[in-house]
C-alpha cells in the first residue's frame, strides 16, 4: 500500500512539475554540447493557404477577415479558404463580401473535421495554415510559421496560444496561467525533439504530408499533427506566431470545452497506441507519454488514490506522521480549490484560489471526458463554447 501511495505521489509530481524540470535540464544539456538547432532567419516564403472553419460566427467574423488581410505576406503566395458549413446566420454572407476570399458553404453541418477535408481537395499551396475563426493571429504569424519549413526535417509548425485576460478576471484566469506554463512545455519539448500535436487555433503543415483522419475525430487538429509526426517529421514550435483568444466566458464553458478535449484525448491515445512502445522513436515517445498520455489517462485517477489510502495510512501510522502532513497539504490544497468554486460562484476576484480550482476542474474534466468517450456521448460537432 505504502509503495503504491508513493509511486502515485511521484506520477502526480513528474507529470506537473518533474516533467517540465526535466526538459529544462535537457534543454541545458543538448546547448552545452551544441546540438540546438539553428532556428532560420525570416524569409523563407513558400506559396501558403490558410483556411478558416466557421460555424454561425456572424459576430466576429468580419474582425477575423480583416484580421487575415492584414497579415504580413507576400500577396502573389498567400490565399485564403473561409468553410461555413451548416452556419444558419450571417456567416456567409459577410465573406461574400470578400472577393478575395474564397468562400465554401454547404447547408447541412458534418462537422469541422468533414469541412476541412473538402477544403484541402482545394489546395495547391506548399503549406497550409489552419485557424479558428475566434482567433486573431499576429500580423508577422505566417511569416514566423514558414520560416522553419526551410528545414525539409519539419512537416508541421505550431503557433502560440495566448488567453485574453481582463483584469476582472474570475477563475478563467487560471485558463491563461495554464496556457502559459503549457506554452513553455511546448517549446521545450520542440528544442528536445518535437512538439506532441497541434492545437486548433494556429498552426500549419506541409500539404504533401497530410492525411485525412477519420471522421469521427474529436482532437481533428492533434491528430492531423501527430500523423505528421507519426511519419518522422518534426512539429515545431513557434511562439512568435500566435493566436489571440479570449478566455471562456465563465468556469461552466470552459469545463466543457476541456471535458471535450479530454474526450478527444482518450480517442487519441487509443489511435496513437503504437508510440506507447518507445522502439521506434523513443524520444516522441517519452514526450508523448510524459506530457499527454500521463494527464489524459493516468494522473487523474492516481490523485483520487492518493486521497484514499492516506487515509488509510494515517489509520496505520496515526496523524503524528508523514503522512498527517501529507493529508494536511492535501486538506489546504482541496480547500483553496474549494473556495474558488465558491469565488467563482459568486464572481468575487481573488486571484490566489483560481489556479487550484482551474487543477481541480481540469482533472475532473479528465474523468468526466473518459466516461462521455465511453459510453459514446461526444459528438464531434463542436458546441462552441461561449467567450468573453
């Protein structure tokens, strides 16, 4: 009992912490021996088409044109793709209003992952670039994102992620501490080897390397990347290009949209089982199980058994332990998640519980997401989630 209430304390510990400290003291090493790949200048141009799936986003999607036409790119090599399948507002009628973009519209709704298909049957570019319609990119994004497809080694760029948060934030602004640490990883994990998938909001690949993914995707854009991956092409990361995204409107939207992805997480790991045996490339393989596979299916449910034999260990060894102390940490640590429910109920700003209640409901996400997989209730139309 006692060794596997330790085991799980040290899994728990790795996956949030020990894991990032270890790829800092990689990252140290690969610069002292002088195995740090040279990140190539700006100016590499290849013909790019970014492509743009919207479902009813009458209300920003004016701002999203614009925000793409504004993009700092050569104009004979850039086009863009607007999908609006199944939208029953405006949607389609504003980028109508746009010659320069090409618009494809469909009545009935498939799904994102359906559309894009369709869309890359259309696309001749070198590289295509792929972001949300509620996202809104820095003007030099795709230059920072082509740059690195000047190294033939790399099939797919990852932008950065950055939460809008105002400052009468409630609990959401643990949404932008997590993206900020998440980014960190992110780039770590690209200087040791590669990037473990792609988020949604920015990010690019080579055309020839695509492959359609199965139509009941959930994670389309992760699995599109690692597929990438998956062939030996690297998935960079480019925190120079990024997207900017409001945080969700209060902490119910955004446990939905993490009960979905931890859904899609599930399905990945299943389709991604082949990395879970490190012989063929074992370093995408220790990034994969460290910085996804621990959180998607394994620590969640370890934090829950650490709770109940500490109580059985304190039953053992009385309070007067180490392992008093432990469920002592463990009673502040619930309690402050606790207390910024009751915060975030209220809407009251106290910044100091927002990060452990933003924990808690991300594992409980975990949980949640692995039974909605289960018993096959995750659809993969998106139920957008409401912003700020």
């Amino acid at each position: 009992m006692e060794i596997i209430f330790w085991a799980a304390i040290f899994i728990i510990f790795y996956t949030y912490i020990g894991y990032g400290l270890l790829l800092f003291l990689l990252i140290k090493v690969k610069k002292i021996v002088g195995a740090m790949r040279q990140v190539p200048q700006v100016g590499y141009t290849p013909t790019v088409t970014v492509i743009v799936a919207a479902y009813n986003e009458a209300y920003i999607i004016e701002e999203k044109i614009l925000n793409s036409l504004a993009l700092e790119y050569p104009v004979d090599k850039i086009r863009f793709i607007f999908i609006t399948d199944g939208s029953t507002d405006s949607t389609n009628e504003i980028i109508l209003k746009y010659p320069i973009i090409t618009g494809m519209h469909r009545p009935e709704r498939s799904g994102k992952i359906a559309a894009v298909h369709r869309a890359m049957l259309a696309i001749q570019s070198e590289i295509v670039v792929f972001t949300d319609a509620n996202t809104m990119l820095n003007k030099e994004a795709i230059l920072y994102l082509c740059r690195h497809y000047a190294d033939a080694t790399v099939g797919a760029v990852a932008g950065e992620k950055r939460v809008q948060i105002e400052d009468h934030a409630d609990a959401t602004a643990g949404e932008g501490f997590y993206w900020k640490y998440e980014s960190k990883l992110k780039k770590w994990d690209s200087e040791l080897h590669s990037v473990v998938g792609a988020a949604g909001e920015l990010f690019s690949i080579r055309t020839k390397l695509y492959e359609p993914v199965a139509s009941d995707t959930i994670l389309d854009d992760f699995m599109i990347s690692m597929n990438i991956a998956l062939k030996g092409f690297r998935i960079v990361y480019e925190p120079e290009a990024y997207a900017l995204e409001k945080a969700s409107a209060d902490t119910g939207e955004e446990l939905k949209r993490k009960i979905r992805i931890a859904a899609g997480g599930v399905q990945s790991t299943i389709r991604l089982k082949s990395l879970l045996l490190p012989f063929k490339q074992p370093i995408l393989s220790f990034e994969f199980i460290s910085h996804r596979i621990l959180r998607w299916v394994v620590t969640p449910y370890l934090m829950l058994v650490v709770v109940v034999l500490n109580g059985m260990l304190l039953v053992r060894y009385g309070f007067y332990s180490i392992y008093g102390l432990i469920a002592i940490a463990q009673f502040f640590f619930y309690g402050a998640s606790f207390l910024g429910w009751q915060l975030a109920k209220k809407q009251v700003k106290v910044k100091m519980f927002f990060i452990p209640y933003y924990f808690c409901l991300m594992n409980y996400a975990v949980i949640a997401g692995l039974f909605r997989y289960y018993f096959g209730t995750q659809t993969v139309l998106w139920e957008k989630a409401k912003r700020k």
